[in-house]
C-alpha cells in the first residue's frame, strides 16, 4: 500500500491508521445538522484548518472535507462524488438514531457513511479526518478509509483500494487517472520512496498532501502554516517526472509531446480533434476511408504522411522485418492497414489500424506512416501550381479540349485497367490463402474483422448453440471450407459504445496471450451487431467436467485443474499489459481443449458491459454464489472479487459438487463451504470424500486455500500470485479464521 506520513513521507507498505492525539471525541452530537447556506455551513476541526460540510460546486453543493486556508479552500475529499450537486434546500444531519445521512429533498435521503454500527457522536479530526465513535468512543468508520484522490500526513490506502483523479480543479467528480495499490506478497518491507525538501518545522504546523491530480500526476505539497493563519505552499514531489509518460494523458489517434515543462497533444496526420477546445479529447479521422471500397480501388488513390520519432504501446496486427520504403509501400497495399510503423533499428515493419493509444514522442529512431486519400492533399498542391492558358480564339480553343479530352480518357482507361488487374490479382491471393486455412505469421498476430453475414454463413445461421452465459449466446461454426471449428458469441445487452471503442476493447482483450486463455480470433462490428470469434473447445467445460460426468477426476487432475486456473487469473490481474478483472469466474467460464488443457473464457467482457468506463465496476457482475460480498456494498471492485470466485470454485473441484446443493442428504450439506469449514475445523475432511482413495495432505491444503480465498474482507484473502505459490508448495499455508461465507 501508499501511505503518508506525518512528516510528509510516502511509504510503500503497512501503516495504522492515523488519529491525531488530543481529537475532541463527540464534538458533534446526535441531531446536529448543517445546510449549504445558513450558518452552520461546516463542522470545523479544533485547530479550525479543516471542515466538513457544503462547499460549492458549479450551480450547486456538494459535501466534502477541505483545507481552511486564507488565499482559497482546498477540497481534500468528496462523498459520493459522482452523484450531482445538491440544491441550497439540503441539509446534512448526524441523526437521533445515529446515521450521517445527506437530505436532498422531502423524501430523498442519501447515506454519507456506511457504518453497520450506529453513531453516537462525530468529529472533525486536525488531521482531515472526519470520524464516527460509537457509544464505547471505538472508530466505526473515518473519512480516511475511503480516499478519493487525496492523502493527508497520517492516513494510508489498503491493498486492493485507488486513488482516482478529478474531472479537474473545479469538478471533484471521478476523473480518467487512477493509482493502484502493489498486491500483497510483492509489497515487502516499508521503505521510504521520497523525502520532502521542507523545512524544519514541527509536523502540527504543516500539512502535507499528496494528490492524484487531474492530469494523472502523483504530486506531494507541503502547507506551512503561519501564526497568522496563513500558509506557504510548496511542491515537495511530483511522479511521473516525464508528464507524457503518463497513460491515457491524451485521447485516441494523438501523441503527447513536451513544450517546455507542458505536455502538448497532436493530432496524427489525417485526423482532427474531437473536441477542438479541448487538446485532450483525442482525434478521429476527417476523411473518408474509401480506398479499398470496390473494385475500382487502385493506388493511384491513396498516398501517406509520415512523422518521425512516435511511439505507442499498442500491439501490431502484423510484424516483419524489410526496409522501411517497402514498409510504407506493404501498407499502402494493404487494406487492413491504416498506419505503420517502422523502427530503424530493429528494420521492423509494423502495421496497425486506428484508432491507436498512448502515442507520445520518443528518442528512438521510429518512422509513422499515415494513410491518407490524396484529393485533400492534391486540391492544396494543385491551388500553388496551376498553369494558366490563354486562348485567343475559338479554332485553337477546340483543339486545346479535343487534345485535353482525349489525353484524360485514354489515362483513364489505362488506370482503370492496371486497377481490375491489381485487384483480381489480389483476390485470387486471398482466396488462395482462405482455402488452404494457413496464415503463418499473420494468423498468429492479426485480429480478424468478420462481417456479420460471413459469421452467419459460418455458424449455419446460429443453428449450433453450445451454450448461454451472462454475456450472449455461443454458437459452433466453420471457417475455411469447413477446416477450422470455431466458437462464435453474440454478445447481449451491450452498452451503447462506439465501433471504434468496441474495437480498441477487443484489442486489449486479443492482445493476451496465454496457455489457459481462452484465444480471441476475431470479432464483428457492424450496425449494432457485437459478435466475437473463439478457438474452438472440444471438451466442454469444467462444468461438464464435474457436475454432469460419470467419470470423477483423480486427486493429481483436481490438482492440476486448480493450478491452471490460478495461473490463467494470475496472468489477467498481474502479467498482461491491461491488467483484466474477469467477474465471472465460475465452472462454465472454464473450458476443455482436445488435451483437457484448462482455458478461461469470457475474460475482458466485463468492461463491455459497464454503463461507466471512469470507475470500477459499480453495477453488479456475475453469477450468484460465486459473487465476492463486496458486490452488495458501496466498496471499489478490484482483482480480489476474482480471487472470492475462485476459492468458490476451487471447493467445487476438490468434492466435484455444486456449491449449493438443495438435494443434499442433510440440511449441513447443502451449503458447500460450510460444510466443508466444519469438518476442517473438527479435523474430519476426510469424510467430505466417502469411498474415494483421499490424499490427506493435498485435501487439506486444497480446502485451505480455498478458505482463504472466500474471505468476507478482501484484504485477507490472497493475490492470485500467492494462490499459485500456495499450490505450488513455495509457501506455507496458515490455518484459515472462519470465513463469512461459512460461518456455522
């Protein structure tokens, strides 16, 4: 985790939780209550340096704690910030019944704090800390346990929480950056990561504050405070040095460049600003793609732009090594291709379609080429070098068009015929290639387009289902004559995302490349349509495998299936270049190749789904049973939801049964987990398998982890990383406390 202490150092590692001594517990008594325009606005900490209550935001109030400064208020935390301000008729109340509820208007209430326990007091803490006591004066719940993008001297982020940034200075709302916390078994010990030039000053009269600002800079300030009351402010330190190198800075189809100390956002060639007040906004391209439209398609059409020194991140469709004018060329003649690439040192050739992320500047020696039509480009030339022709009279006035006609339909017909040659050469190719169904290299990288109607023919007309899930429907299909089965989803209550998005997601998600992967091929977007093209799995899924089949799987292929599994995950939250939290994890995500190989389907799709791509999943993902609690609560989604499933899963392969089972012979077994928790705590789990040859020692360390797993707290369970070395046997396993799940 990130912590901040006191005295401005930020830490990687554990810290407590930070109250400041000498706090006024139950400055704020039940039934006391505040309003955004009558006096009392704000409940003040002792000192008078920080507030909670209404500040002021756009044409309404939002509620919030900021820094009490001379020169202007600076918001440290926002609730429910993504909620829209409220009118000057609301009213915050810490009630008789002990709950911080926010009143909107007759009738509407909102909780601000969500505390099982009821308050019997509250107070403004000197540290920014807005605190809830119950009757024993115990911490129910703090304002530092649930940061926005900020953190004070004192108060640190839980393994598994984000900073995430502003809209910008003026709107506190979740912005575009977010700040993850390192998982646990990679955290070791805490060590100092910066070291404030400030002076020597006692830390109670200086704050200091560390903020994820709105263009995705971690930046440290120090506040001195006078005895005037007024404070000098300092930046302390600031990550990335490099303000470029910060992903996501500027939009789709632009590249981030420094000015100065400024970071600048380009359009690439071909392209316009979105937003053209706004340099952030990215580009999208402003002219038509048409050069591969019909038959009449010939290279005379099309030409490409060049800008050297570019780079971006995101992975080319296809990659060989030639010189860097056939580079250029290869695109041009290539209608899949939009832009390439080309790297002088490594003499690699690149090419891409748009859009394309996180481009910036770069020092290597890197030449982008951009396709582009040439009328544009022609128009503008053309306008510089025209000749002009003067006739004196009519007889030399026919001769000039007669020549000038005929010179212009001979060109014509010659250009028309070299295009239908190059194009049936062409085809003929392609066809070729399709009918032999190998692709070399370019099977190997590429992401195949479908039309829909080619899908439709492949799959019969969606006649073969293989099976239904959360995100569409599953149908078996040919490709190449009939050579190669695939599986083809057509995905279902999709938001209303653009193709260009639905198609920079489907580049993440065939980006990855792993063993247990379930292997993308390609996918359609057209109209409304959202189809996706799989390998095909001959074996069915884990499912199958263990709730419908005769045959049990041995204790070694319970094993193995276990540690595949894990190791897949693993790959999604920690080895993949856009960590995935899948949301689904359950048997029938996790499919059989022709040799029982395990592969984990649906990965990535989650995110397709999401109605808001600023914010951690906040609508509910899933299958129930499998679902981590913190699914129910107002608590940020993150790997560790994936990790409650697995544990799940995991009891269902150890006793190749349902976690929920109705039918079961007594009323102790229906609920798996805790069945399987009672008699690992009486020392019997080798009756949870009658009549099988049980390895003890792998039983128990199986039902271990897999407590471990269903945790009620997030942060007690572990990353997948030290579920695969748990397996593995690198490291001991420690007995489990009950979880919630399994509570008897």
């Amino acid at each position: 985790m990130y912590c901040l202490d006191p005295t401005g150092q930020v830490f990687s590692g554990e810290i407590g939780y930070y109250v400041a001594a000498g706090s006024e517990l139950c400055s704020i008594s039940l039934d006391s209550a505040i309003n955004p325009i009558t006096d009392p606005t704000s409940w003040t900490s002792p000192s008078g340096r920080f507030a909670f209550g209404f500040y002021q935001e756009g044409g309404g109030f939002k509620v919030g704690i900021w820094m009490v400064r001379k020169s202007q208020n600076t918001t440290v935390w926002t609730a429910n910030r993504d909620d829209p301000p409220v009118s000057s008729d609301a009213a915050l109340e810490l009630t008789r019944d002990g709950w911080l509820v926010l009143k909107i208007s007759p009738g509407k209430t909102e909780r601000i704090a969500n505390s099982s326990d009821r308050a019997s007091c509250a107070a403004m803490d000197d540290s920014g800390n807005f605190i809830l006591y119950n009757q024993l004066s115990k911490v129910i719940w703090q304002s530092f346990n649930f940061p926005t993008d900020t953190l004070l001297g004192g108060q640190s982020i839980p393994t598994g929480t984000e900073l995430y940034s502003s809209v910008s200075g003026t709107n506190h709302s979740t912005g575009r950056f977010r700040l993850s916390m390192q998982s646990d078994d990679e955290r070791g010990q805490p060590e100092p990561i910066a070291e404030p030039d400030t002076p020597s000053v006692y830390h109670n009269s200086t704050i200091y504050r560390l903020i994820l600002d709105s263009g995705g800079l971690l930046q440290l300030y120090s506040h001195i405070f006078t005895e005037n009351g007024d404070d000098v402010v300092s930046s302390t330190w600031t990550r990335p040095d490099d303000k470029c190198s910060v992903k996501g800075l500027c939009g789709f189809n632009s590249y981030c460049s420094m000015e100065g100390k400024q970071p600048v956002c380009r359009c690439f060639p071909g392209t316009d600003y979105v937003d053209s007040k706004n340099q952030f906004s990215g580009c999208e391209r402003n002219f038509k793609e048409e050069w591969c439209r019909d038959s009449k398609e010939n290279l005379s059409s099309i030409t490409s732009k060049s800008i050297d020194n570019v780079y971006w991140q995101d992975p080319p469709y296809f990659q060989v090594t030639m010189e860097v004018a056939d580079c250029n060329m290869s695109c041009l003649e290539d209608c899949d291709c939009e832009v390439a690439l080309y790297d002088f040192d490594q003499g690699n050739c690149m090419k891409q379609k748009l859009p394309l992320m996180y481009a910036r500047t770069v020092s290597g020696h890197f030449r982008a080429f951009f396709k582009m039509g040439v009328e544009g480009i022609e128009a503008a030339n053309n306008s510089d070098s025209q000749v002009q022709v003067k006739v004196n009279s009519k007889k030399e006035t026919i001769q000039l068009l007669s020549v000038t006609i005929g010179l212009t339909t001979c060109s014509c017909i010659a250009l028309a015929v070299a295009g239908l040659f190059a194009f049936k050469l062409r085809v003929f190719e392609y066809k070729k290639i399709v009918e032999s169904g190998i692709f070399g290299l370019t099977e190997e990288l590429t992401l195949r387009p479908f039309s829909y109607r080619e899908l439709k023919r492949a799959t019969n007309g969606f006649k073969e289902e293989l099976g239904k899930g959360s995100f569409g429907t599953v149908y078996k299909g040919t490709l190449y004559r009939g050579k190669r089965a695939v599986a083809v989803k057509r995905l279902e209550k999709l938001v209303n995302e653009g193709e260009r998005e639905f198609r920079a997601e489907m580049r993440v998600i065939g980006a990855t490349n792993h063993r247990h992967l379930v292997r993308l091929l390609g996918f359609c977007a057209e109209a409304s349509k959202r189809l996706l093209v799989y390998e095909f799995m001959s074996n069915g899924s884990l499912a199958d495998l263990l709730f419908r089949s005769e045959r049990r799987p041995d204790w070694n292929e319970r094993m193995r299936i276990a540690s595949e599994i894990a190791r897949g995950i693993l790959y999604l939250h920690e080895e993949c270049d856009t960590p995935i939290i899948h949301c689904d994890i359950k048997p029938q995500n996790i499919l059989m190749d022709d040799f029982w190989t395990v592969k984990i389907s649906d990965f990535g799709l989650a995110k397709l789904l999401m109605p808001d791509q600023t914010r951690t999943f906040t609508v509910i993902r899933g299958t129930r049973g499998y679902m981590a609690p913190e699914w129910h609560k107002s608590t940020p989604i993150s790997v560790k939801a994936d990790v409650y499933s697995y544990g799940i899963m995991l009891l269902e392969i150890v006793f190749c049964r349902r976690h929920m089972d109705v039918n079961a012979p007594t009323p102790e077994e229906i609920v798996l987990s805790s069945w399987a928790y009672r008699h690992f705590r009486d020392g019997e789990l080798d009756k949870l398998a009658p009549g099988e040859e049980v390895d003890k020692w792998l039983l128990e360390k199986l039902v271990k982890v897999s407590l471990w797993c269903i945790q009620d707290e997030p942060a007690l369970r572990p990353s997948m990383k030290s579920v695969v070395m748990m397996l593995d046997g690198t490291t001991e396993i420690s007995v489990p406390p009950c979880p919630t799940a399994a509570a008897v």
